[in-house]
C-alpha cells in the first residue's frame, strides 16, 4: 500500500532533479495537469525524453520542462502554478484539465503573450462538453485547442436520423453535463420527436430497486417501452453496469437497440459492453488513423515513437485515453516549431514574468512564438495535428460500430461507418430489427366482432368458423408478405378491454396482458392508457367519432295535389269562383244580351257558376254572352286563371318530385346543442372514456363534449348507454334514439341498411387511428408497422377500404331523407289524392244522378195524358219547323221573344215556328 506514494515522490524528485540538470537550456516548457491525470504526466515525460534523444529534430539542444497538479476545479489554483511557471521563463504552456479551469489559464496567457496549448480532459472518461472558451479578439488569443471541438451533437443527430428514430430516452452519468447536449436536444425537438432524459446514480443497483418499488405494473411496462430505443452518454465503466443491470432485471428485450457515444472507448471496452448486452447495440468513438504497414506503426517521419505508446499489444498503450494520446503530439508540435525557430535564427530568449504585479509586461516574443506553433503541423499518434484560423484543431474522425439483434451474448462486431466533419457520414444505417421472413411462425390472434372489420361466417357441417373483414384483410396481406400463419378466436368477454378497480384488464387487451394471445385486432383504437400495456403497430386506418341516426320518414299525403296551396288560399279560390258566377249573372240580368238563333244557352244563375267553373279549369264551352261589361269580366277571369293554373302546376311538380323534410341535426355540435332525441354509446368503450376525459376537463374551449358528457352520464351511465354496439343500432333503427360510436362502423352499417333507414354525421378530424395490438415487448411490432406503411404507400389499403366502404354504395351516407339513390319516377302513393277526388266525383253524380231519376218519375205520375199528348204534339211541331228558313224568326216581336225565352228556356225556342198570332 506505500509502494504509489514511494512512486510519487520518486516522481517529483526527478522532476526537480531534471530541472535543476538542465537549467541552462534555452528551450523550458511548463506543464500543468489535474491532479486525476497521472497519466498524463507519464506520457508527457515519455514525449520530452523521446524527442530529446532524436538529434535530428533539436541537434544538440534539449527541451527542459516544469510540471505541477492542480484541483481542476479550482481556477485559483490553476493560475497562481501557472504564474510561478512563467516566473521560471516557459516558452510554451500545456495544459490538461477540464473547462473549469481553462478559462483562467486562458486570460493569463493572453496577458502575459505565452503560448497555451490546452488539451480538454473530462473526468474519469465521461464524454466531453464543449468549454465555449471566448475568443473576442483574435490577435490577443494565445490559446491553442489541441483536442478538436465536440461533435458529439452532430453526430448523433445524424446517426438518430439514419435509424428513422422518433421516440427514445437519453441516459447520461452523474459526471456529465447534460448542457452538452443541448443543441442537439432542441433539433430533435424541432423535428417533432420524443425525447426523454434521466439521470444514472452512481449506484445503479439501488436505482433499478426504486423504480420496481414504486411504478406500478402499468407504468413499468411502459418504462420497458421507453428503454427500447436509448441513447448511452456516459464513460464506459458506468455503461458497463447499467446495461448489466437492466439486463439481470428483464427490463429490456432482444428487440432493443441502444447506442453509446463517447471519445473515450477502446477495443476492450467495445467487447465488454457487447458481451454485456441484448438487443442491437451501436458504439460510436473517435479513431485515430494507423499505419497499414506495421513496422512504421511507431514512426512518424523522422520521429520514432516509444513501442509502449504504439505497440497496439502493450498493455499501457491499451488503456490509453485519448488525452495522453494529444499531450505527446503537442510535445511534438512544440518541437517542431522550436526547430524551426532555431533554423530561422529568430529566437527570443525567454526572460522571467512576473504576472502578479500590475507593470509586468508580456513576453515579447510571444506572438512571434504563436505564429510559428500554428503554422506548423506535424503527424503523429492522433493523425495530423495542426490549427485553423480560430485556433482549433479540425481533424476529428469518429467510427461507428454496431451488431445485429440477437437474444445471445457476445456477438461480433463490424464496422457500419464513419463521420467526420468534412464529408459528413459515410455508410448506411438501417434499424430493421427483422427480415421479411417469418416463415414457421404460428400467431394465436384474438379479436372482437365488429362490422365491418371483424365479422364470422355461419359454422356450416362442422367446417371452422371463417373469419372476414377489413381487419382480417389486414391481417391477411401482413401474412402473405412476411409468410406467417394465424389462428384466430374471439375475447371470451366480448369486449375490447378497460382496466378493472384490482389493476387488471379484461377484454382484448387483457388477453394480450396475460400473454394468452399474441396480437389483438379488430376496430381497436390506439389510446395512451393502451400503450401502457400493451404495443400498438403504427395506424392503418384513421378514426374519428361518428354518430348514427335514423332518417325522417316521408309522411303519406293522399292529398298531395292539394299541397301547392294552402287551406285558405283554396277558399280564396273556391269563393272567387261563386263570387265571379254571380257577377256573370247580375250583369247579364240587368243587361241581357241578344242570342243567336238556335242557340242551346240561357243566362240562368246556374249556367252561369258551370260557365266560370268550366274556364278555370281550362275546359273552355261556349260563350253566350256578348255585352261589353260580361266580356271584360271574363277577360280578366280567364288572365286570373291562366295565373292561379301555371303556378298550381309548377307547384305540384315540385312537391310531387323534391322532399322537403330536414333534419335538425347536421354535426356533432347540433346533436349536443338538443335535448329531444337521446344519445349514447357503449358502456366503458374508448368513445365513453373519450367524451368522459373530454367533458371533464376543464381546460378545453368546445363545450361540445361537456353537453354531450351530461346526456351519456344520465344515471351514471345507465339510461342512454348500451353494452355492446349492435344493441345500439337496433335502439336507434327502432325508437327515438342517436348512437354515438366509431365513424368507421356506423357508415358501414348506414351504407348496407336494406331500407336506408340510416344516416351518418361524424367529426372529420381524425385525432387517432385503429391499430394492431401485441404484448409488450412484442418482436413484431416494427416490422408488421413497416409493412402497414408500405401497404398504405402503394395504395393496397385503399383498395381494401373501398371494398368495404364503396364509394357508390346504394345508400346515401350523409342525407337525413328516407331516399334510396334511384329515379324520381312518382308512386302511387303521390297521387292517391287525385284518385280520390275523381272518385268521389263518380259517387257523387251517381248518386244525384239517381235523385234525378226518381224525381223524374215521381214527377211524371203527376202529369195527365192528354197534356202529355199535347206536349209531345208541340214538340214534333217545333222539330219540323226548325227545319224552315230562319227569315221569319227575325220579325218575331222582341218582347214575345224576352219572355217566351225567359219563362220556357230550351223549350221555348221550339215554338218560334208557331202561329205569330200566338199570345
């Protein structure tokens, strides 16, 4: 246990010795290391007395050296030893602490003009977090970053886009500074993925217990998830026990796929983290480039190099860190530069600073000593090492590795690819986690009938029940592409699942819990409190809530020929008609017109009502009537009726063709605005919990869900829900009643409805999606959403949707009319009314026409013979002398015509022919 402390102590006192050896060299240089960075100080001794033996790079001079350790952590410290350096008369600075302290070293150097090359180092091999050293202006800058900036970002933001990740966690060590990785958390975020962050303890045992005590089994589950795409920013021994860890508990699956990102990983820490692991595993790390010719793996120019620091088998060389690596090359650098300066015989000597007082001055040969270091470059165990114009070092190179999934341990490794700042990423990454091939593979799938997606065909003579649907065809096309075979049963609940007050789940989802099937599928949507559970493949059919009404039956109007007009519009005419009949007949009372002989008309009350009606109707007759006053009184009828007729038929046809029934309740926004027709949806379904979580929350702007919560939750859900999804079609096909439910299934229901009795309005956004269900932690579940994504690319799902949901299907989806999608030809039912009239026309003349008859006969009894005999005389005697010329009926008096026409009618015109005598 004394032998390190013996070490230490040598160490410093050869030090010392050495400083004091060659105290008349013109060629110092100062060092200061973490006190944590031993090593460091080993490398850089082994530097200094390489370079000192080759002769060809100094020639006889020597290179002197001061070196000191301090608290990284401590600013105060790190300037004040490095005062006492310059107080020694150093050429040069390097430095290899972490950024706390760099800042510091970093004004003291630009005051005093020494040369700082300062080498990043993190602490205890955690990746690195970019310093952001300020560099205001560029000719006071003495600071040199031989390590090249942190990539770490841009690399893994291009290894992220490559595998096609969207949702994974970042898991980073206590040592780290997640600051580091902030420009790359605010890109993905701006692409829309999920990313989450935790912190590992440093006893990562203890970390794992707590999570097992307090998530439940829900929340585990979906932790597990979360740990199926992770991102490892941590120093590979804390990597190596975290994924022991989460191995040991089952926490994660072989379907898992992490990827560690540090500077600091070697060969041997590549296949402990790869022997430790399951899953896929991807390493990315910087290279450095080497030799391919092994005999000049330790020779860099005219520079040999110690066989401990490039002999790839020499234990110290192993288990270098990459910090080691940049000190020797910047002992090199330096040399190179001093060779050069002493070639150009422009060498300032280096005289004592004092940079605690105020009037020190700076080093005069300062700058000249900057140029020379950052014009020069040299090749050596990290590459090419050499500055750019902002002081940095831009050669960086970093390798990916990667193994293929796989439940054993201790896979091979290979290469998949490399990134530089320059060409970027050169190699493809792809994260399909299993081939197209799943040939052998027996599925047991379990479903819950719904139509269209699901429905059985009747079991006829003992032959297996067979199973159609737009599910099913899903199901089919994953299978005939990736060569798997299924066997299928319904929940025995018949439901889709819901979790129960113990934590468990019944239904679907509870089987797929359970392990007793392996994929769920049917009209199952994807919700969060699913996901908890069990794994959903990604959408292959939107959803939205619909609501399934019935349509507003046409009423049967026998009298639809009467609809045109209204009741009093129909009085008005009937009352005109009496009204313009007995103007007719006053006016040819007062002023009687002159009828022509032979003429059958007389001006009675009641030819005169028969005259008017015949004209409205458009039956025309004769005219008898020739006064000025009669004519433009029927003038005026005629351009009445022609009016009152054309509208009536216009009317008519638009009644008799177009229905004019609509409904109320166009949108989801009517249906909860009403109160007359009832609505609800099935019991505990995902809609219930939809429109329960939407109602209640009092955060959101629509009040549409809050009406609709307080009809579906009347007595706590009892009086207007249903238990399953037929019970609701039936209640709304046959009473007072709206079914809310998947949009999906109840256009497919309105579209095949033999009577087209129902109609559909729905919301058009679709704010989730039906998807397949496996267990957690499925192997499946990629692959079946990849092939989904190819179905709906070539447009093989739209296909399968169009036979279930036809777009001319024979009934109209959308429409609140009771109409099937046919020809207006007009029913019988139309015209019923018009029937009806002519009938009871019929009836009624029949029936006067037999008063008449018998009136006709009882008054026949009554008249004696002889007068019958004397009637029927008179009337043969008219009939022959109609046949003479008309001449001498037109000296008939006038008045024995007036009142013969007026007393007999008809009868009288037949004794124009009698004796003139006649009185």
């Amino acid at each position: 246990m004394e032998v390190f402390p013996l070490l230490l102590v040598l160490s410093v006192w050869w030090s010392r010795t050495w400083d004091l050896a060659n105290a008349d060299s013109i060629i110092h240089i100062g060092a200061i290391f973490d006190e944590s960075a031993k090593k460091d100080d080993e490398v850089f001794r082994t530097a200094v007395g390489d370079l000192n033996q080759n002769e060809e790079i100094l020639q006889t001079e020597k290179i002197t050296f001061s070196v000191t350790f301090v608290d990284g952590s401590n600013p105060f410290q790190a300037v004040q030893e490095a005062c006492e350096l310059m107080n020694q008369g150093i050429l040069a600075l390097v430095s290899s602490i972490g950024c706390t302290s760099a800042g510091s070293l970093q004004s003291l150097a630009d005051a005093m003009h020494i040369p700082h090359l300062f080498i990043q180092r993190s602490t205890a091999g955690t990746p690195r977090s970019g310093c952001g050293l300020t560099r205001s202006n560029r000719n006071d800058d003495y600071t040199l970053s031989v390590r090249p900036p942190v990539y770490l970002n841009d690399v893994i933001l291009r290894v992220v886009t490559e595998y096609a990740w969207q949702k994974f966690i970042i898991f980073y060590d206590s040592e780290y500074d997640i600051r580091g990785i902030q420009e790359f958390l605010d890109k993905v975020s701006q692409q829309g993925m999920d990313v989450a962050l935790q912190k590992v303890e440093n006893n990562i045992s203890k970390m794992i217990t707590t999570l097992f005590d307090t998530l439940r089994i829900e929340e585990l589950n979906r932790y597990r998830d979360t740990l199926r795409r992770a991102i490892l920013v941590m120093n590979p021994a804390t990597a190596k026990s975290f994924i022991t860890e989460v191995v040991e508990t089952n926490l994660v699956a072989f379907d898992c796929h992490w990827i560690i990102i540090n500077e600091e990983i070697n060969d041997v820490d590549v296949q402990e983290l790869v022997r430790r692991s399951i899953g896929r595993l991807t390493i990315i790390r910087q290279t450095f480039p080497v030799p391919q010719n092994i005999s000049q793996r330790c020779f860099r120019g005219n520079h040999r190099i110690s066989s401990t620091l490039c002999d790839p088998k020499d234990p110290f060389a192993q288990n270098m860190e990459i910090s080691n690596l940049y000190i020797y090359d910047t002992v090199l650098l330096l040399a190179n530069a001093f060779h050069k300066k002493l070639e150009d015989r422009k060498w300032h000597s280096m005289a004592s600073l004092s940079c605690i007082r105020k009037n020190s001055k700076p080093w005069q040969g300062g700058r000249s000593m900057l140029e020379t270091i950052k014009k020069g470059g040299v090749s050596g165990l990290t590459g090419e090492l050499e500055f750019g114009e902002n002081g940095g070092n831009p050669n960086v190179h970093f390798e990916i590795l990667g193994t293929n999934y796989g439940e054993e341990l201790g896979r091979g490794v290979r290469k998949l690819g490399c990134w530089n700042p320059v060409t970027g990423l050169n190699g493809s990454l792809t994260d399909k986690k299993l081939e197209n091939n799943m040939r052998g593979v027996v599925l047991r799938v379990v479903t819950v009938l719904e139509e269209p997606f699901v429905m059985v065909s009747e079991n006829v003579l003992g032959k297996p029940k067979k199973y159609q649907g737009f599910s099913i065809d899903v199901l089919d096309a994953l299978s005939n592409y990736l060569g798997f075979n299924y066997e299928i049963y319904v929940a025995p609940d018949h439901k889709y699942g819901s979790p129960q007050e113990d934590g468990t789940w019944n239904g679907l989802v509870g089987e797929l819990v359970f392990k007793r099937a392996d994929i769920g599928i049917s009209a199952l949507t994807i919700t969060p409190d699913r996901e908890n559970v069990v794994d959903f493949t990604t959408r292959y059919m939107d959803y939205s809530v619909g609501v399934l009404l019935r349509r507003a039956e046409k009423t049967v109007d026998m009298f639809a020929c009467l609809a045109p007009f209204d009741l009093s519009l129909w009085a008005c005419i009937a009352g005109t008609v009496l009204l313009v009949g007995l103007l007719v007949y006053l006016l040819n009372w007062l002023n009687p017109p002159r009828l022509q002989m032979g003429s059958m008309t007389s001006t009675t009350l009641y030819n005169s009502m028969w005259f008017v009606y015949g004209s409205f109707v458009q039956q025309g007759g004769e005219v008898p009537y020739t006064t000025l006053a009669t004519r433009m009184m029927m003038g005026a009828w005629w351009l009445f009726a022609l009016i009152v007729i054309s509208s009536y038929t216009a009317n008519l046809a638009a009644f008799l063709t177009i229905t004019r029934i609509e409904s109320s309740i166009q949108s989801l926004q009517d249906l909860s605005k009403q109160t007359d027709i009832p609505y609800g949806t099935v019991l505990d379904s995902a809609v219930y919990e939809h429109v329960r979580m939407k109602g209640m929350n009092p955060f959101e702007r629509d009040s549409m869900y809050s009406q609709m919560w307080r009809m579906i939750n009347r007595s706590n859900g009892s009086e207007n829900n249903v238990l399953e999804s037929q019970a609701g079609i039936q209640k709304v096909k046959y009473g007072n009643y709206a079914f809310v439910w998947d949009a999906a299934v109840l256009e497919y229901v309105a579209i095949n409805d033999p009577d087209c009795s129902f109609y559909t309005i729905g919301n058009t956004v679709a704010d989730r999606g039906y998807g397949i269900a496996l267990q957690h932690g499925s192997p499946y579940r990629d692959v079946f959403s990849q092939r989904i994504l190819e179905l709906q690319q070539n447009g093989d799902m739209d296909i399968l949707k169009h036979k279930w949901w036809p777009k001319n299907g024979q009934c109209d989806l959308y429409s609140s009319v009771d109409t099937k999608q046919k020809g207006g030809a007009l029913d019988i039912k139309s015209f019923a009314g018009v029937f009806c009239i002519l009938a009871a026309g019929i009836v009624l003349s029949c029936f006067i026409a037999m008063l008449e008859t018998w009136w006709n006969k009882r008054k026949g009894s009554r008249v004696p013979s002889k007068e019958a005999s004397s009637l029927q005389n008179e009337t043969t005697t008219s009939e022959r002398r109609n046949a003479w010329p008309l001449r001498p009926c037109l000296k008939l008096g006038t008045n024995t015509w007036r009142s013969q026409a007026s007393s007999h009618g008809l009868h009288q015109s037949s004794q124009l022919g009698g004796p003139l005598d006649d009185p």
